[in-house]
C-alpha cells in the first residue's frame, strides 16, 4: 500500500469544489485500503491564518479528519501538546537541505512563513518515510528533479490518480 502525503492546497481545491473530485477519489482510494492518505500537521498552521471565521473552521474540521503525519517541531509555529516532533539529526540535516532549497535560510516564520512550511510539509513526509507527496504547487513540482534526490517523490494528483488506474 502506498503511503501518501497530500499537501494543503489539494485538501483546499477538494473542499472548494475546485478539483474535479480528486480529493474525493484519494479518500475513496483510502477507505478502500488502496492507499494510506494523510497531510502534514503543518496543514493545521496553513489554514490557522485564514480571515474568514467560517470558512476557517469548516476547512480546519476536514483537515482533522485526515491522519497527519507530525511536522518538525519550530518556535513561533508549532503548538505544545500538537502533533509537531522534534528532529533527529538525519530530519534536521534533510530540514537544512529543503531550507536551502526553497531559500528560505535562516529559516525566520516572520518573513516567507508560506515557504517554510512547505519545507515543513515536505520534512514531515520525509521524516514519516512517505511514498508519494500530492502538490499542485508550482513552486514544490519545479523542484521535483531535486526533491527526489532527497528522497521526497512529488507529483501532481491527477498524475499520481491516473498511474492507479
């Protein structure tokens, strides 16, 4: 069974009605067993900063739905008693490498906070030893090249849906 990371803009798209039913087939393929799908802890950060009341907490309500896999632990970001770990030098050294990657050094939440938790989404597949992790961001698929060299396997979902078929 593949093990499957679905970053947050993919969980927004489905929600949104924006994704022509791409988060409803990864979710039917999971309550299937034919995969595991799950989104970083990080996601919960993502949507955390939406101005909108209510549609943060209908998005907030599906993201706890989903099983997380545990994003790195950061100050200023993760919250005590959440799912956020802290790193083993292999997550750090990996962390680094995606830190430098994205340009996001020092890695400062104030300012490219965005970024770096992509970085996070992305350290968090790692450190859980995902298969596949499911973006429709640009900025993450233009470094698929790069990305895999880590070890981190990034595609588009409906690529990823039409290699199930």
């Amino acid at each position: 069974m593949q093990r499957v990371t679905i970053d947050t803009n993919v969980v927004l798209a489905g929600l949104d009605g924006a994704d022509n039913s791409i988060l409803a087939r990864l979710r039917h393929l999971h309550s299937v067993g034919a995969i595991h799908l799950a989104v970083s802890s990080r996601a919960v950060q993502d949507k955390a900063s939406d101005p909108d009341r209510e549609r943060r907490q209908h998005d907030l309500a599906a993201f706890e739905e989903l099983p997380r896999v545990p994003a790195p632990f950061r100050f200023n970001e993760s919250v005590w008693g959440g799912h956020d770990v802290w790193s083993s030098v292999d997550d750090v050294r990996v962390g680094r490498a995606l830190e430098e990657m994205f340009g996001v050094v020092p890695p400062d939440i104030g300012r490219r906070k965005n970024t770096l938790r992509d970085v996070d989404h992305l350290q968090s597949h790692w450190m859980a030893r995902r298969d596949v992790f499911l973006t429709n961001d640009g900025g993450i698929l233009k470094r698929a090249t790069q990305l895999e060299k880590l070890g981190i396997k990034v595609m588009r979902p409906e690529d990823f849906l039409k290699a199930q078929q």
